[in-house]
C-alpha cells in the first residue's frame, strides 16, 4: 500500500489518536492536581527530606520499612536499589518526609545491625523551604524554557497556525510523560524537571523537520514530503530511542535512570504527536490556505 | 599532501586541541597527599604532592599505601618502669613518656601515680643521677621508626613514633575532574540568619572565612561559592572525603568566641587576636590529663595567643578595677576577684583565674585553655585536641557574621561514585552502540556509517575536551547532558545524511543540500538552547552542569563536527 494515499485518505482519522492521548493526560494530570494539589509527586530534593542509601546487598526493604515506620511513626519509603546488568541487588533507598537525619541513622544501624560509614552511606538531607524553593526555581524555568522554544519556532516559521501546532506536540509530549510517571506512582526529582527540558529540545526536532518539508520545500507532492520528512524523523527517533531504552536499563543511578524514562516516553509519544498530529494540523492549513494544488507535480 | 578541507581541518584542530586539553597520562604512578597530619606536614610535605614511595617500596594504589605507611610508622606502646623519690608506676608509652622533666623533676605528669614535684631516681632499671644521666637514655626510651617518603619532587627522611595519618587519593589520570557524586564527598548548602539580610559583601565575607577554616583544617580539596535560591543567598560548598557530621560540626558552626571579665568583653576572635600558637608544641598543646571522676577521663590543652594593642587596653581598663585575692595570708602573690571566662557560640567553656601581676597592665601574651573529655584517655585526648584545634582554628579566622543553617546537605560514598561513573560510562558506551546498530540497519553504507561513527565520537571527545579545559566537576548530570547532546548529535546528522541522499535525480548543488539542511539544524539548535539557558540560573545552579554539558554539546555539534560530516560525506559521496 502506498503511504502517501494512506495518509491523504486518512489524516482526519489519525488525527484522533493524538486527541485520545490529550484528552488522557489532561484527565490524570488534572485528577491528581484535583487530588493532590499538585502537578505531582515531587521527592525529596523538591519537596524536603531525607533520602538515605545503604550500599549493603542483604537489607530485607519490607522489614525495615515496617521498623522504621513504627519507629518514627511517619511515612518511609523504602526502595530496592538494583543493578541490572548483574540483576543483583546493591542496596536500598529509604525516602523520609522531614529532616530528622540523626535518628533515621541509628534506626536504620539498628533495625539493619549494619554499622555505617562514609564508605557504605549516602545521605541527602534538604529543608522543606528549599525544596520548595527548588521547586518553584524549576517549574519557573520549565515555562521560561517553553516560551523561548516557542519564540524561536515563531520567529523560524512566521505564520501562526504551523508554529502553534509545533508547541502544541510539544505540550502533548510533556503532558504525556508526566501522566505516565503519575500512573507509575513514581516522584519527580529535580534532575527528572530537567529531563522535561530536553524533552523540549528533542521533541520539536521531528516537528522541525516536518514544518520546514512541508512550507518551504518545492519537490513532490505534500504527501510525499510529509511521508519524506517521516523517514529521516523517525530514523532519529529511533536512533534516540533505542539508545536511551537500553541506557535506562543498564544504568544503576536513579538519576540517570529517571531522566531517561521520561525522555523515553516523551520520544515514543512524539511519534503520534508529530506524524498523527502536527502532519494533520499541517495538511488541513495547506489546503485552507487553497496551496495545496500549486504543489502537485 | 591533499588538504581535507576547511571543515575537516576544524575538526581535526578541535581534536587535537581537546587531546592537549583532557592531557590524558597513560601511566601513573603514586598518590597524591589529600590531607596530612601535623608531623608529616612539620616536615614540609604538602597537599597536592605526589608521593611515589614510602620507605623504597612503590606506592600503587591507596589502599596500598594506607598499607605501606602503617608498616613504616606504627610503632608498639614499650613499658615504662619508672621510681621516683616517693612513687613507682608502670605503664604503656607510644609516643609521649607521659610527663615531663625539669631539673629532674617531673612536670606535667600524665601517670596516675606519680604527681608533680617528685624526683625521678630510676626508669627502665636505669638509675638517674644527674642530668647526663636522664640525656643519655631519654631518647633510648620509647621506640620510633625512620620513614622515608619519596614524593616527585624530593626525598622526605624523618622520625616517627606514632602512625603517620596522611590521606590521599588517586592520582588523577587526566585534566577532567569528576564531580562530587562520582568521586564521593560532602555538598552543603547553607543559609546565613541573623537579624539582617545577607548581602553579596556579607556572602563574599562567610565564604572567606568558611575558605580559611577549610584550610586551617587542612581540607584543600574544597570548593566554595555563592547561590542564589529564589530570594535567598546561599553558600554552596563541595568537600571530597569529609562526612556530613565533621561539616556539620565544624563549618557550619558560627564561631562566636568572647573572652569576659564579668560582663565585659576583654577581646574576640579575629582582628583582636594577631597571633595564635598552633602546632608548635613550645607554645601550644595537651598539657595534663586526669581520670576526672568514675570512667571519665579529662584532658586539658594550652596555646598562648597575643592581643591586639586596644584589646590589652581593655584588659588593663578592666582589671585595674578587680580586687586582689592572696592565694595565702603570707605572700603578696595572688589571683584576681574575678576570673577571664572564656565563651564559644555563648557558651563557658573555661575560666582562667588572673595572676594578680597583670592587675592593670596592658598584657598581650595570653594563655588560652580548655579540655576534653572522654570514657578513656585517648578519647579524652582527641576531644581536647579536636576542641583545642576548633578553638585555635575560631580565634585565627574570627567568627562569622552571620548564623549558618545547613538548607540542604549531600553526602555521597566514595564507594557509590566509582560504581556510578563506571555504571554511567558503561551506559554511555552501550548508547553509542545501540545508535551505531540503527544507522548500520538504516543506510547500510559504510560511506555514511563510518562519518557518522567519527562524528559522533568527535564530538564526545571534544565535550571532554572542554570539560579538561575550564575543569568542569564531571558529574552524573554532566554525563547526562552529553548522552542528551550526543543524541541530537545523532538526529541532525540523520538529517543531513537524509538530504544529501534524496533524490539523486534532483538538480541541487551540494551547498544546497547543505545548506536545506542545515536551516533545520540551526532552528533545533535554537530551541534546544532555550530549553536549557534557563537551566543555568535555576537551582542554585545545582544542574549547570547539565545544562551546560548539554549547551556546549550541541553548540560543537552544529558549528564544527557536524559541517565536518556533512564535507567528509560531500567527498566520499561525490566519487
């Protein structure tokens, strides 16, 4: 079957993909905000807290989370720290909302019966008022990051509709992500809100692309130019994806790990947003604006 | 020979000058001094200095040389047999006979039997008659060791008789320094309070001061400087091998000493005190150390400071006006009514009765005291030493000005930073992989394969090549903005590959392949820039390194690596 007719055929329909994975993140997103009132779950490093390592391969996570509990009488989280590549186990993450960092180590010695030391312990301790003002620093620069890209597209596309539905696979490939990682119950770390950033950068790559094709080149049909543009985005895609996929599976630090779970998702949803969407939104403008006959050869 | 071209040749440059910049050294050999302890540094070592041998056997790694240096400096506690004209003991010395001796009589004893005053007859079965006597065995008494220390630079030869305690690290192997969380260390963020805001001065002046104490303490593997989180200013400080307990006793402390009478305030740390005795054991040390009461052991320090021409002023001012105390009805010698109480952040931590000979006289030679505890003698002795060095270390800088609270502190394993860059590295290298299997499948020419591969490689080594230059803390953000960038990399290089191939039947020049392609290079180039600009400023800059990895990433990519792979596929393409 040829792609071009396909797509000519059916863009309206494709178009509904794009709407449904909108539609769905809005509604978690937003149901959590209604929840919570929060745009999500932030972790220690936003929020305040003491997230403490222990390097120790036979640490039962359940048991000392139930000690610890019980000991402190506050909410701990208490994660497994695994190394995939051997599929051992390397140690655990306990995660405690406020700052009694003292305690929360001669419970672990005791709870554990492991002593420790520089040489076994990492310990981060951050005061509730600086991870919200971390917070507010990073949400602060995700929108400022947003609205530069957008000045960019605008000034690089000068005609409105083409740009908006760049920043539009754009929002969709932030929103998306970010629903998943809700759904996941995992929280956010402050290297995670950078890893957004570069979502930003990596998404309007494809739409780029796509944009520059479809408005400024003269050969082929506009089909042919869009199913053009596919072939070299999603070898770029692709390429980023599949790298990325295997890193996150080999890499140990949670922070290498989170943030490249987030652009993961963001790449494989940008996929729908780019092709599904912003070709839709492109072909509609071509043929409102009556431009569309001028382009067939 | 044939020249590669401009763009090739800029490649090729931007190659050879980050190889300078990074200045890989293939073999190393040693290690180098991270902190050093009193007698090694007496003995002119320094930080920084790499040692290559200890006692002629090579030093390889540290552990080896925690391992060597034990071996040539541990020395064994002797017994010591000792009679006096009214007491005998027997005890364990090491590296201190645990009294003194003047005109053969003990001072400044430390054993539990034999008190001040009393004549040494014999030690050891050695009888003690005179002066030559005591000379003759006094250095045959208690046992030490030669250490030699070779380091690059010159032979070290001294005479220990205690473990030498000098830390270090590898030698590091090239100009890119890893960041705290790959090496392991202590990150503090700390926040000044106090009745006014801090201002970019008072910053500049904590930071001074924390930077002094830092060296005092001998811990020069720091870095410091100012942040700034929403409306607050705050200090951000990074220590390799400290824990978080030693910051959190020691910087973050204010500092605050004040030497009254009564309720005036003779002197402070700082500027009232010019001098202050530290490691010279003439003017500053242990002095005595007792069982204070059941199962608690005190011992009691010593350093003599000088004051400041107004701050011997005050004394005179103020003591002029004490009465006198006579010790006892029949000499004219005797203390003053009211000691010199000694503060540190408000609180007593000694009294020092005042000879009646300074009532009113502008001393400047003072002699500071205070002690330590413990639930035995060598606790007691490193708690007076830690408190003797805190105090020293206070008077010398001066306090701060300010209260310092800890807003957020990290302390990462040194353990946890090797597996992390080693894990990261792996990551790195798997990507690179993975994205080489993508092309392979994709154009399956070696023709654009191999550039790719060279590109993308290129712009690795010249990110690095940076890092080496401006000597960027690598951390694990910083390698995640170089896996993000390389990623780009990738993505505009599948571009220009993709516009050079297209249609071999199209009638566009080279340049305006290139130049097509480029139009979509530099408007993502654009956007993923001002995705992270705003990164550098947020968080305390806590993820520059992130973003500027990333920045400095993309930007070799699209104005050197990037031309070069769209002229290496122009000539081979073209044939």
């Amino acid at each position: 079957m040829n792609w071009e007719s396909f797509l000519e055929k059916n863009y309206k329909k494709l178009f509904v993909v794009p709407i449904i994975l909108l539609v769905f993140s809005l509604i978690v997103v937003g149901s959590f905000f209604y929840r919570t009132g929060e745009l999500f779950e932030r972790d220690v490093s936003l929020k305040g807290g003491v997230s403490a390592t222990i390097y120790e391969k036979n640490i039962d996570a359940e048991k000392l989370e139930k000690f610890l509990e019980e000991k402190l009488n506050t909410d701990i989280f208490v994660r497994k720290l695994g190394d995939v590549a051997s599929n051992k186990n390397i140690g655990v993450v306990v995660e405690i909302g406020d700052e009694a960092s003292d305690e929360l180590k001669n419970n672990i010695e005791e709870a554990t019966g492991i002593s420790l030391s520089r040489e076994n312990f990492s310990i981060e301790v951050v005061s509730s008022s600086l991870g919200e003002s971390f917070y507010q620093g990073l949400l602060k620069a995700v929108l400022i990051s947003f609205a530069l890209m957008a000045v960019v597209i605008f000034v690089a596309f000068r005609s409105f509709i083409p740009s908006a539905a760049v920043l539009l696979s754009a929002f969709l490939d932030i929103i998306f992500p970010l629903a998943i990682i809700e759904l996941l119950g995992i929280k956010i770390n402050a290297a995670g809100i950078a890893a957004f950033l570069l979502v930003i950068g990596y998404s309007v790559d494809t739409d780029i692309l796509l944009t520059t094709k479809v408005l400024k080149r003269r050969e082929g049909n506009l089909y042919s130019r869009i199913i053009d543009s596919a072939k070299t985005g999603l070898t770029m895609t692709f390429a980023t994806l599949t790298a990325l996929s295997v890193a996150y599976v080999v890499t140990t630090s949670f922070v290498l790990k989170q943030m490249f779970l987030i652009i993961v998702i963001a790449l494989l949803v940008d996929i729908v947003s780019t092709y599904f969407m912003n070709s839709g939104i492109l072909i509609w403008y071509c043929k409102k604006r009556g431009e569309h006959e001028k382009f067939w050869s | 020979m044939k020249s590669f071209g401009v763009r090739i040749n800029l490649l090729i440059l931007m190659l050879v000058l980050s190889f300078i910049a990074i200045a890989p050294k293939f073999s190393v050999e040693g290690v180098e001094i991270r902190s050093l302890d009193v007698v090694s540094k007496s003995q002119g070592l320094n930080i920084g200095d790499v040692i290559k041998s200890v006692n002629n056997v090579n030093v390889e790694t540290p552990e080896n040389f925690i391992e060597l240096l034990k071996d040539a400096s541990s020395v064994d506690p002797v017994r010591i047999n000792i009679i006096t004209d009214k007491n005998n003991a027997s005890y364990f010395a090491q590296d201190n006979l645990l009294f003194e001796l003047e005109n053969l009589t003990i001072k400044n004893s430390r054993i539990s039997s034999i008190n001040d005053g009393e004549i040494l007859k014999e030690i050891n079965n050695v009888k003690i008659n005179n002066e030559d006597d005591w000379e003759k065995i006094r250095y045959e008494l208690l046992l030490s060791k030669i250490v030699r220390i070779k380091t690059e630079k010159r032979e070290y030869t001294f005479q220990a008789n205690k473990e030498l305690e000098i830390n270090v690290k590898e030698v590091s192997r090239s100009n890119i320094r890893k960041g705290l969380d790959l090496e392991g260390g202590t990150r503090v963020l700390l926040k000044p309070v106090g009745e006014f805001k801090a201002t970019d001065q008072d910053i500049n002046n904590l930071i001074d001061i924390i930077s002094d104490r830092l060296d005092i303490y001998g811990l020069a593997d720091k870095r410091i400087r100012a942040a700034e989180v929403g409306e607050d200013k705050l200090i951000l400080i990074e220590i390799a091998g400290i824990s978080k307990e030693e910051v959190e006793g020691f910087i973050a402390t204010q500092g605050k000493f004040e030497a009254k009478i009564g309720n005036e305030t003779v002197f402070t740390g700082g500027k009232d005190v010019p001098f202050v005795c530290k490691d010279d054991g003439t003017c500053s040390g242990i002095r005595t150390c007792n069982l204070a009461s059941e199962g608690q052991y005190g011992c009691r320090f010593e350093f003599s400071i000088k004051l400041s021409v107004d701050a011997a002023k005050r004394h005179a001012d103020i003591t002029k006006n004490l009465d006198v105390v006579l010790t006892s009805g029949l000499s004219k010698e005797g203390y003053l009514s009211k000691p010199l109480d000694l503060y540190l952040d408000d609180e007593l931590i000694d009294s020092l009765q005042i000879s009646s000979s300074l009532k009113g006289s502008e001393t400047t030679d003072i002699l500071i005291s205070g002690s330590g505890f413990g639930d035995s003698e060598e606790t007691a002795l490193n708690d007076a030493v830690l408190n003797m060095e805190k105090l020293q270390t206070v008077l010398i800088t001066g306090s701060l000005p300010f209260q310092l609270e800890i807003v957020k502190i990290d302390s990462i394993s040194p353990i946890f930073g090797k597996e992390f860059l080693k894990n990261a590295v792996l990551a790195g290298a798997v990507a690179v992989v993975v994205v080489l299997l993508v092309v392979i499948i994709r154009y399956r020419n070696l023709k654009i394969i191999i550039p790719m591969m060279i590109t993308l490689l290129s712009e690795i080594f010249i990110i690095l090549g940076f890092a080496g230059l401006f000597r960027w803390n690598l951390d694990l953000a910083a390698i995640a903005g170089i896996i993000a960038s390389v990623g780009t990399g990738v993505d505009d290089q599948i571009v220009i590959a993709d516009e050079i191939l297209r249609g071999k039947e199209q009638i566009f020049s080279w340049k305006e392949k290139l130049k097509r392609a480029f139009f979509i290079i530099m408007v993502a180039y654009a956007a993923t820039l001002a995705a992270m600009l705003p990164l550098i400023w947020a968080v305390a800059g806590l993820l520059r390194g992130f973003a500027i990895a990333t920045i400095v990433g993309v930007t070799i990519g699209v104005f050197i690596t990037r031309p070069a792979f769209g002229a290496m596929l122009e000539r081979l393409m073209n044939k």
